[in-house]
C-alpha cells in the first residue's frame, strides 16, 4: 500500500470513529438552549508545550490534560492507572501493580520519553536506557498530568523524541485545607491518603503522603491457561507461588513565598520508597524462578529550589531552578550472582543514579511582537554499582558521569488574533560526545465562529546513549545520540454550544541511529557476548482522536479516544513489538443524583506483538476488551465514599508475553475532608 493510500485508510477510520461518537450524540444536541453544561476543554493550563502557561486551546500541539478529579475518581493507586486511557500512550505492567512498568509514545521506546514532575526530568541513570519505571511512583498529589506527544527535544533536550509526560503536583492557594482517604479491597490491597494544603498571606504550602500495600497475585503465569516451560524451554513451570507483594509510599511537598510584587521563591520535594516480590522465569533452575529471595527495593527522592523574579515592569520573567535527585535500587535475586564461596541468597546488587543541575529560562514580552522564550541548562548524571558479596567473575561494576551543557530559545507569535505560530531551536554538549542541536515549528489557526482550530508542528528529536550503554562491560563511549524527525496535523472541533469536542491528529516520526545491543564490529575484544552500537532504523505512524461530550446536560457525559499505530523496524522490516495497532476507550458517566457519578469504561487493545525470550521467536497476544465500573458519592462537605469493580467481565489477557493480570477485583474506600 503506498504512503498516501495508507494515510487516506488512517484517516478515514479515524473519520468514521469520530462520527459514530458524534452521531450517538445528535438527540441532545438541541440548537438555541442556553447555560447549559459545555465541556470543560480550553479552563485547565499547561506548561510543558512551550514551557509558558496557556490554556490547552490555545495550543497548536497535541496535548492531554488528566486533571486531578478524574485520576482520583478513578481510585488511581500509582502513576500508571493514572495515565491509562490517554491518547497515543501505551502502558506495559510485568505482572500487576508494582511492577516494572514500561510506557510507549506515540510508538516511542521509554527511554525516548521524557518524564517530568514540576519540570525537573526524573529518568534513572542507573537503568539501561535511562528511563523512569512507572512502577514504582504514587499518584501523590498530583494536580493534573499532561501528556505532550510528538518531538520535543528543541526545548526539553535528549529523550524526548515520543514526547514528554509532565505530571504536576498540587501548590496550596485559600484557606487552609485537609483530606484523608482510606481504601481496602480485592489482593489484599490497602491504600491511605493524607494531605495538607493552604495559603496564609504570602505564604503557600501543600503537603501529601500516600501508602499502598498489595498482597497481589503471582506476576508470573497467572491466569495463564497454555503450558509454561522455565528458561531451558524444557522444564515445566514449578507451581506458582500464593503470591508477589508489593509495598510502596510516596511524599511530596511544596513551599513558596512572595518577597514582594516581583520576586517569589519556592522550593519543592517528591519521592517514592516501593518493595516488591518479583519472578525469574527465565533461570535454568526450577527453584529459582518463584524464590521468595527474589525481591526489589527502590528508592527515589528529589528536591528543587526557585526563584521566580519580574523585571521591567513585568516585560521580562526570569525562573532559576537548582534541582536533585537520586535513585537506589537494591536486587536481590537467587543465583544471580552465585558463588559456591557465598551464600547466594545474601547476593545483592546495588544501582546508584543521581541527576543535579541548574536552569535558567526567561520569558520576555516584545509588546505586539510575541513572546520570546529562552534559557540555559547545564545537568550532571552518575551511576554507580555494586554488588556484595563480590564474587569477581560474575559482576563489573560501573562508576560513570557525563555533563550536558544546554542552550535554548523559542519564539512565540499571534497574528490576526488567531494565527498561534512558534519556531524554535536548542543546542545539548555532551562532555567526552557529540554536540547536537534540534529545531522545531508549530501553526494553529482558529476559528472562533465555528469552535475549529486547524494544527500542526514538525520538529527533531533526539536522545543521549544512556550511561549504561556508554561506559558499561557492553558499552561504547563513542555512541552517537539517537535522533528523530516528526511532524503531526490536527484539528479540534467544538459543536453544539461547547458540548461536543473531539480532537483528531495524524502523526509520522522516524528514527536514526537507534541504539542496539549485539555481535558488531565495533564490540572490542572483551565484549565476546556483544556491545551497543548504532545502526536501528525505524517509523512510526497513525492517528489519535479523543472526544469528550453531554449527551444529557446534568446527567450523561461520554469520553473516548482511539489511537490507531503502524510501528515499524525499517531495518528488519517488522513491526516494532508491544506497539498494538489499535486501541480504544470509551466512558460513559452519569451525575444525574446530587453528590452521585457513575462511570462505565470499556477499554478495547487489537493483537499486540510481543517476543518470547525463552523459545526466541515472536508472538501476536490476543486481543482483549476489559470494562470498569467506578462509583463516587459525596454525603456532605466532608464525607465522600467510593468504589469500583475492575475488569467486571474477568478478562483473561497479557500484556508482556506470559505475565499475568488481575481477574475481577472490587474495591471501596471513605474520604474525610476539612
């Protein structure tokens, strides 16, 4: 099928999934009815776009706002229930709540998805790739998360080339406010939710914790009906364990002040402590695979400090930003290290990642001329890590940093009061790598008579091997950034007096310089078992459509969204694994009962490619449709309860390659406010 072809195919189921939403929604959409109920599309702000505040529609990129009500409302226990449902974003679990957790944008590995919270990236250096495990963060706080797809290296450096995803904490305003959640339910899960927040004068705080305990279930081969072998391919899979727990907390806090009209300071804290049980399948020994030594402990913790200080009669914004964090993750895994000289139970490897630096950005007002954005950056990351016992010839540790020197402007312009036009470009300086530079333009023009705004951005990406694949027993200190080249056209649409909107893009990236891990050239003589290397060529293409509408002003609400992706190898000529073509989902919710909302969500994932490890060779997992039911009922100012059923129709599915989910589980909870 030729380009073309293939884009009028995409754009035409996209086209025909919008219209049957519409369509379901003609009934209640009666011209010339007044305050009425509209969608609430264009009242939250964003940030990451171009790193100013601006109302999603007056954006002219393709952004998700996931506000505070709907994550809590849906008993979101971490970051990954959170985001699920999103628009072009794909979530990987290996086996429950928890556990390692991969995220995919727009087809886009992890590492090529930036993560920020209150702007400060919070990848692991320690990781292979350098990406942030989703597992392990909490849903402390937060108020709201945005996802910003498509390249945006020209303003937030290396690893966005999928996008960014930039999760907001809560910063206190009003009188002073508290609230307790508690929760119980299915796998002997807990969950508790304290928070403070408030504002005195010129002083603001905002102060959370969140605990979580899960008995769960085994991650590995639950729920799976097909014979499973061990890592020989032979062996029967041993029985399964009663279960893998998982225990996690969370704090996060900000504190600011206002000096005086023009100078405010604040300083801002967020981390996460989680332990979990895992599974070895892939060991030589039975007894190994369900060995309840084999068990994570993380840490992560980050700390900023900010000024924010007005110049000029406010024509000129200037923020400084210190940041830190540092991560510790503690394995310990049966025969992982083992030593006839040690007791292999009591092997444990340790992984140190720590990321510190300094930003300026400025924000400068040229009257009629547009708003010019510009800054400088300069961020240091280690590794270190460590075993104990050290037997020498199973482990080589790692003690590595690099420097990125950084440099970025943008320029923002309206013209006509409705053409929204910006262009910009940055410039990273890796210490001892190349310097690389990334460029990116985007056009909206609105049309306020109709509710319309047409879109479009084109932009570079790219992304700095990992300290992992640079300075490890595998790794090449030569290896050249990853990079990318994207461009996405949309449009969102408003009808019917604000009470229908949809959002419908079309988006191509590709990639270069992919970095791999295998028998090359470039592998030294000691790298006998292979290195990494750059040579991976691939691209990614589809289309997103979200909507959200009221079908009954103050009683029915409807939300979908459907993301349709080719993803593909250019170098082998396959499809890139864990990259479904289609997925959809679709909420319908009802507040017709004061103080009551119900929600219906039914989540559809087409045939997604995985790979089997143990057999070396690729596998299609089934398709799978899974509803959930949510339930919140506010009794007065200060008492709410809630509860929701997961997965009613007890869907069996996978979505790593033998990993097992949930079956139907019901939870409820209570929450006090003051």
């Amino acid at each position: 099928m030729s380009s073309l072809s293939h884009w009028a195919a995409l754009a035409g189921a996209a086209s025909r999934f919008a219209l049957c939403s519409a369509v379901l929604l003609l009934p209640a959409s009666a011209a010339g009815q007044e305050a009425l109920p509209t969608v609430e599309i264009g009242a939250a702000t964003i940030v990451s776009a171009d790193r100013v505040e601006e109302r999603v529609d007056k954006s002219s990129s393709a952004v998700t706002v996931i506000p505070s009500a709907q994550i809590e409302k849906r008993g979101a226990t971490g970051l990954t229930e959170a985001l699920r449902g999103a628009p072009g974003l794909d979530l990987y679990e290996t086996g429950g709540p928890g556990a390692q957790t991969s995220v995919f944008l727009r087809g886009a590995t992890p590492g090529q998805t930036l993560v920020l919270v209150d702007g400060v990236r919070i990848g692991d250096p320690s990781s292979t790739d350098g990406s942030v495990d989703l597992g392990g963060l909490v849903a402390t706080d937060i108020e709201r998360i945005e996802v910003l797809r498509g390249p945006q290296s020209a303003l937030y450096g290396s690893d966005a080339m999928g996008g960014v995803i930039h999760i907001v904490t809560r910063k206190g305003e009003g009188r002073p406010r508290a609230s307790l959640s508690l929760e119980g339910g299915s796998y002997g899960t807990g969950h508790l939710r304290a928070r403070v927040s408030g504002s005195e004068d010129r002083l603001w705080y905002a102060f959370a914790i969140d605990a979580l305990t899960i008995d769960g279930h085994p991650r590995y081969g639950y729920r799976i009906t097909r014979p499973l072998t061990i890592g020989d391919g032979k062996t029967p899979l041993p029985p399964l364990p009663p279960n893998d727990p998982t225990r996690k907390g969370g704090a996060s806090a900000r504190l600011g002040y206002r000096v005086n009209e023009d100078i405010a300071v604040e300083a801002g804290f967020f981390g996460y402590d989680s332990a979990i049980r895992f599974d070895n399948p892939y060991s030589f020994s039975g007894v190994d695979v369900f060995d309840p030594q084999n068990h994570q402990h993380a840490t992560f913790a980050q700390g900023f400090a900010r000024i924010d200080a007005d110049m000029f009669d406010r024509a000129l914004h200037n923020r400084f930003t210190l940041f830190g964090n540092v991560t510790n993750r503690d394995v310990w895994q049966a025969r992982s290290c083992y030593d006839a000289s040690y007791d292999s139970y009591n092997c444990r490897r340790g992984y140190r990642g720590a990321r510190r630096g300094f930003e300026y950005q400025g924000d400068l007002s040229l009257d009629g001329f547009g708003l010019l954005t510009f800054g400088a950056r300069n961020e240091t990351e280690s590794v270190r890590t460590s075993q104990d016992p050290v037997p020498p010839t199973t482990f080589t540790p790692i003690e590595a940093a690099q420097t990125t020197h950084s440099g970025f402007a943008q320029h923002k312009l309206t013209l006509l009061e409705r053409i929204d036009l910006s262009y910009g470009g940055r410039i990273d300086a890796v210490d001892q790598n190349r310097t690389f530079a990334t460029w990116r333009a985007t056009a909206a023009y609105r049309l306020e008579e109709t509710g319309t705004k047409l879109r479009g951005s084109a932009g570079t990406g790219a992304r700095v091997a990992s300290l992992y694949q640079r300075f490890s027993q595998y790794g090449d200190p030569t290896l050249a950034p990853e990079t990318s080249v994207g461009y996405d056209v949309g449009v969102d649409q408003s009808l019917f007096g604000e009470r229908l909107y949809a959002s419908l893009s079309l988006f191509e990236n590709r990639f270069r310089d992919l970095i791999e891990f295998g028998r090359a050239p470039s592998c030294s003589a000691t790298q006998a078992f292979g290195c990494y290397y750059n040579v991976g060529r691939a691209r990614t293409k589809g289309v997103e459509f979200s909507g959200e509408a009221i079908v009954v002003p103050g009683e029915w609400r409807l939300r979908t969204s459907y993301t349709h992706l080719a993803a593909e190898n250019l170098t082998t000529q396959r499809s890139l694994f864990r990259r479904p073509r289609d997925k959809a989902t679709g909420s319908l919710i009802y507040t017709g009962i004061a103080g009551l909302e119900l929600e219906a969500r039914l989540t559809f994932v087409g045939p997604n490619p995985d790979y089997d490890y143990i057999f070396s060779q690729r596998v299609m997992l089934a398709p799978y449709a899974k509803l959930d039911l949510f339930a919140d009922y506010k009794i007065d100012e200060r008492m709410s309860v809630f509860a929701r059923i997961e997965n009613v129709n007890d869907a069996r599915y996978e979505e790593v390659l033998d990993y097992g989910t949930a079956g139907r589980s019901i939870y409820g909870g209570v929450k006090f406010s003051w």
